[in-house]
C-alpha cells in the first residue's frame, strides 16, 4: 500500500508509481513528477476493491491501465498514452466490461475538467470525462474585488439572456459567447449592476421524467460534473471542437466582463448529483462508493434532504474535500469571484444530520486562502430537519434574505389586495426592519446589513411582472398537471388573473412593480435583481419555469412602453444609489457609529412607538446617511390608497440627531413611483414644508 503523505526526493521519485493526490488526471511535471510522457490519475472509489481506467488514445481506439496502488480508497497509478483531448472513465477491476469501451457508460471521474455528452436514439445519453488543458490567456484582465457595500447582484441565466437579443450575432446568442459580448456587456454596465449571477454553468444532466415529457432542466440544478463547464452553453463551433474549446469560451467571458469591471459569481450545487434515486444508474458518485459519498438512514435508504433524490454526505472529509477543491478550481483556473450555494444548510449538517455553524466545511471554508475575499452567499434553507437557517451562517457569508422577500411582497401587494377589499394591511414596522437590512436577523451571528442579499423574485417563482398579475400558479406547462411549485406567492394581480387590456389596471400593476423595485434598490443591504425584472419580463404565470427552455423564459428585448419606463426607473434608482454611496465613508453602512437611520411620521416627526404597530398607519420616512457624509437621502414610502400629505422633517425634529448641518436645508425630489410623477420631480423643498405623496407609491429626495 502507498503512503499518503510521504514525497520522495532525488531518484526515489523516479521509482514512484503515483501520487494519492491531487485527485483526478494530471500530466506529468518536468522537475516534480520524473515519469515523462504519463499522467498520474487518482480517484477516491472507497466501495471497490480494484479500478480500471479506460481511455482512448485516438478517435475510437481505447486502452487500459489498472491503477494499482491504493490507500484509505483512493486508487491511485501511472497511465501512458492518457493526452489532452482523451475521453475516459473508470470501472471496477474485478468486474467484466458490459461491452466495448466507448459503448456503455464507465464510471465518469468526480473530478473530470470536461464532459463528453453522446446522444443516443430513444436512450439515456452516454457519458465520458474528457482530459482537458486548462492554459487559457487571461491578459491583463483581474478579478474586480467590489466591495459588498457597493455590489450589485444580477441574476442570470446564460442562454435566457441572450437568446433573443437581436443585436447580439445569432451563432452568439444563448451562448457563453453572447453573454461576453460588447453588447451585453454594455448593457450590464449601463444598467448600473455590479455582479452577475449566473445559474448553474457545471456540467448537468436531464432527469428521465423530463427526457419523457420532451423537456430539459433548464435552470440546471442537476449536477453531474463539479469541475467541468456545461457544454451546451457553448457555441456550436466550440462544442464541435471539444471541451477545452467550450471551457475557453466561458474564460472570454468572464475575461469580457472582468474587464468592463463585472464580478461573476456562480450557483454551485454541491447538495446532490444528478444520479438521483437509489433505483437510477450509476454515472460515477454511487458507482465509486455510494454509501461514502451519499447520505444513508439505518436501512440503507437515502436521506434526502434536498428534494432531488439523494443528498451528499458532508459529514464524510473526501466529500468536503471535493467541494473545496471544486471551488479552488473555479478561482484559481476560471478567476471566478463568487459562489451562491444552492440549498447551503445541507452543506453544513453533522453526521446526526443537525445544521452546524461550525460544520467542518464551512470552517474549511474560512481558513482556505484561496477562497479569501471570494463571495460567499448561502441559500439558507433545505428540505431537511430545522431547515430554515436565514442569519444564521458564519461571519464572511451573505445569506439569501427571504423574510425580506416576504415583507416587501405583504406590503406592496398583498396588503394593497386586503386593502382594495375594505380590509387592513399591516403596519410599517417590518418594511422598516427590511428598509434597514434586517439588521436585527444577523446580528445573532455577528454580522450586519452587508450579509443580507435582499431580494423580492428569483429564477424560481413569480417574475417581478408576475407578482403583480396572478394569485395562482398556472405551471400547465411543466408537464405535472399544476402540482409542482409554491401556490403561496404573496402577489397580487390587481383584479384581473394574467393579462388585460384594461390600461388602468396595467397602471396599477406597473405602479406598484416600481414601489418594488425602488424598494429593493434603496434598502441597506445587498440588492439581487432577477434578469428582466427591469424589463417587466413575464412568465405567464408560471412560478417554476426550471424545464421550460424557450420564449417563456428568455428575456425580450422589443421593448414597450411600459417596459422602457421601467428600466429607465431601474437604471436611476442604480445610479441614485451609486452616487448616494460614493457620498458616504467607505465604512458605511456597516459601522452604526458611520451610519444614521431616522424614522419620522407623516407629520415628519419622530415615529412613537404606538404607531409603528398600528396597521392604519402606512406611511414612513427613512433620512439615512452618516455625519461625515457629503449628503443624505429621505425615502418615503406611502403604503395607503390615498394620496397622503406630508411634512418634510425639519430643524427641529432633527435636532440631537447629528444629522442638521444648517436650519435652511431643503429637499430635492429624485424619484417617484407614481405613474404621473414626472412633472413634479427636481422640486426643490425645505424642511417643514408639505408635500403630498401620491397613493401606494415611493419617493426618494436628496437631503
């Protein structure tokens, strides 16, 4: 048996079979491995006894080569004739070959940098790992390092985005191409986010239901390679050149963007594998040692705790060590600059499947220096025990907001439906806790507003546009008679179900997406917009659009009327809080002694503590800025039907606050929702005065 750890030196090295580590296919490097012409391959398969690498060394001519050395699972050995562009799998050493390599599906490597999909007539596809150069020229481009005070999230999805933007080259489009071109990188830019968020670019499969209802998994949560690009994001010239064509492709892209000075964080789903069930067939994990690398109930049955047929086993130290070289792989060779973890709490739960703040991953996770000042957002809730974990994850993660989502949407839309009923909404408290980026939520885990993604929509659910037009679910669509996705939306749609003619209630629903959208742009925290949500981009009420890949999920770009307003609104309220941040010290918001939140009335006097709770009281204003900072913003919200008079807060009523620098400052309006509001904005008012403030709508003044 092999050590582990020892290294040989001088000509012991030349008599050295293999390394255990790294894991995976590595060529051999002049002054470290003295074996020329080999690739050391390695692979952790704890449930066999024996492997067998099979790999090609022409266009259907294979070869073998057992890897014959082995400690604590890991089989290790030295392969000639394993080059670059290789295709390859694993089998069992003691079992007979179902048929010609290159014929069936061998056991695919977990930690294979590319993927060969082979389609086959009326059956599942076969799949081999591909040994792939990772040299790529990234020129002079760098990771951009924005701050999170500053950063502004873009959820996107690689093929939606460009599919059918009509200045974009159409060999281009819905392609890791077309996401790094000139135009929409410009776009990105112009729309005044910081970050794009990309849904899921491994390697991913389809599930057979999906195969046979003729769809495909879309979003891509069904991983089914951890270190390898999805190849069907790339364009046709790429795929047909092989995968390190397709991986060169996504490094262009996010050199294009790097280079206009855009982040690019990623959806990484380390939770589960498109294996699936315990009934499906083995593609590499469950082949190579199922009962190590998923989680297991006393019987022997899977424990799912993610929905989607079985669940990695983080308490096991080669499944963290897997994602964590996964994630070094993508910093380190694709220079990504952030990582969104889909469905984290099963990341983090011990071997008693309790969530652990201190799970030995994430600490792993702090402590690794690759990943220092790389962007950590958790999705904080799984399907499991005790699931929901929102504010809860360590210092140097972000955590998806849902409580901020649900607020936003109560009070802009189901409180507006309760209230056109003759019925009350809630009171101003908790869009006040949201407006303030649920400080009071992290806290508890020593964190602040910085560690809050707030977000109103996302790839899965309603669209912004949605929200304000349907009350049901109408997934017909996804092949499950209606079953699948959430029936509770909090959304609102106005008195019509989907579509209408009716122009005021198009006004009233595109009215009330902007109190949304100004919302979600003006809290402290960290803003995520859902790709098109600037567009009034719709899905005709479809709330889990995961299999549809097509014009129901693409964006559009002919633009209306409607949806040219609301990405005009988009674009200010990005620029207004851009400017409003560069006014502010560089520790604002997250040092309270640099940050000053005063609450006033519709009177413009300080709110007391009755009317914070009292549900006939919807209208707030928030003065927000900080005694060294060259300006501030008043925001105020009114929440009710009725157009609502108010006083602009004065000397008086800021007075011990820090926040009076002279007794004539005035205000100037910004920005207001409300559909006729463009005669009145740039007035310029003084503190004390009145204003009035439209119904159900938002204004944002300079102080």
């Amino acid at each position: 048996m092999a050590d582990l750890t020892s290294v040989p030196q001088g000509q012991a090295a030349a008599r050295r079979v293999s390394r255990p580590f790294p894991l995976g296919v590595r060529n051999s490097v002049p002054g470290v491995d003295e074996v020329p012409g080999t690739a050391n391959v390695s692979i952790y398969a704890p449930g066999l006894s024996g492997v067998d690498i099979h790999f090609e060394t022409a266009p259907g001519v294979w070869s073998s080569a057992p890897l014959d050395e082995s400690v604590a699972g890991i089989h290790h050995g030295r392969v000639t004739g394993l080059s670059y562009g290789s295709r390859y799998g694993f089998w069992p050493s003691d079992r007979e070959l179902p048929g010609e390599p290159g014929t069936f599906q061998l056991l695919l490597d977990p930690y294979g940098r590319g993927i060969d999909e082979v389609p086959r007539s009326g059956e599942v596809p076969l799949f081999f790992s591909v040994h792939v150069d990772q040299s790529f020229d990234w020129g002079n481009s760098a990771q951009p390092h924005i701050p999170w005070r500053d950063t502004v999230i873009y959820e996107a999805h690689v093929r939606g985005q460009t599919m059918l933007h009509p200045r974009i080259p159409e060999e281009l489009r819905g392609t890791y191409a077309g996401m790094g071109h000139p135009v929409m990188v410009d776009y990105l830019k112009e729309l005044g986010v910081t970050a794009v968020e990309l849904l899921p670019v491994h390697f991913h499969a389809e599930e057979a239901h999906l195969r046979e209802l003729g769809l495909t998994n879309y979003w891509g949560y069904n991983t089914l390679g951890f270190f390898a690009p999805h190849s069907a994001y790339a364009t046709a010239s790429a795929r047909a050149e092989g995968p390190k064509a397709v991986q060169d492709e996504l490094k262009a892209m996010i050199r294009s963007l790097h280079e206009a000075g855009l982040e690019v964080i990623l959806d990484v789903v380390y939770n589960h594998t498109a294996e699936g069930t315990k009934d499906q067939p083995a593609l590499s994990w469950r082949g190579l040692g199922d009962s190590t690398y998923y989680r297991h109930d006393g019987d022997g049955r899977y424990l799912d705790t993610t929905g989607c047929g079985n669940s990695l086993d983080f308490s096991e130290p080669r499944v963290i060590q897997m994602a964590l070289d996964s994630l070094r792989h993508w910093v380190q060779d694709y220079q990504v600059d952030g990582f969104r973890f889909d469905l984290a709490p099963a990341l983090c739960r011990d071997a008693d499947g309790r969530f652990d703040r201190r799970h030995p991953f994430l600490v792993a996770v702090a402590a690794d220096p690759v990943l220092h000042g790389i962007k950590l957002i958790a999705e904080p809730w799984d399907i499991g025990h005790d699931g929901w974990q929102t504010g809860n994850f360590p210092p140097g993660w972000a955590d998806w907001n849902d409580r901020f989502r649900d607020t936003v949407r109560d009070f802009w839309l189901r409180d507006q439906a309760s209230l056109v009923a003759g019925g009350t909404g809630g009171s101003v408290a908790r869009i006040a806790g949201s407006l303030a980026g649920s400080a009071d939520l992290f806290a508890g885990s020593g964190r602040t507003a910085l560690s809050s993604v707030n977000m109103v929509t996302a790839h899965d659910g309603f669209t912004l546009a949605d929200l304000t037009s349907y009350e049901h679910k109408h997934n017909e669509a996804n092949g499950e008679d209606n079953r699948d996705g959430s029936s509770e939306n909090r959304s609102y749609n106005h008195g019509v179900e989907g579509t209408t003619e009716d122009g005021q209630i198009a006004a009233r629903r595109a009215q009330s997406a902007r109190n949304v959208m100004a919302t979600l742009l003006m809290s402290l925290g960290i803003p995520m917009i859902t790709a098109g949500d600037e567009l009034g981009r719709t899905q005709q009420g479809n709330n889990n659009a995961y299999c549809q890949d097509g014009p129901l999920t693409w964006l559009h770009w002919d633009l209306d009327a409607g949806a040219r307003r609301m990405l005009e609104t988009t674009r200010t309220l990005l620029r207004l809080r851009r400017e409003f941040l560069a006014s502010q010290p560089y520790r604002f918001p997250a040092d309270a002694r640099e940050s000053s939140l005063l609450w006033f009335d519709a009177q413009g006097q300080p709110m007391a503590q009755d009317q914070w709770q009292d549900p006939n009281n919807r209208v707030v204003q928030l003065l927000v800025g900080s005694q060294s900072g060259e300006l501030r913003g008043l925001l105020v919200l009114n929440g009710s039907l009725q157009d609502t008079e108010i006083t602009l807060p004065d000397a008086p009523a800021l007075e011990g606050s820090g926040a009076v620098r002279d007794e004539n400052h005035s205000y100037e309006l910004l920005l207001s929702t409300a559909a006729d509001a463009d005669g009145h904005t740039g007035a310029r008012l003084r503190g004390g005065e009145r204003d009035v403030l439209p119904a159900n709508s938002v204004s944002l003044y300079r102080a």
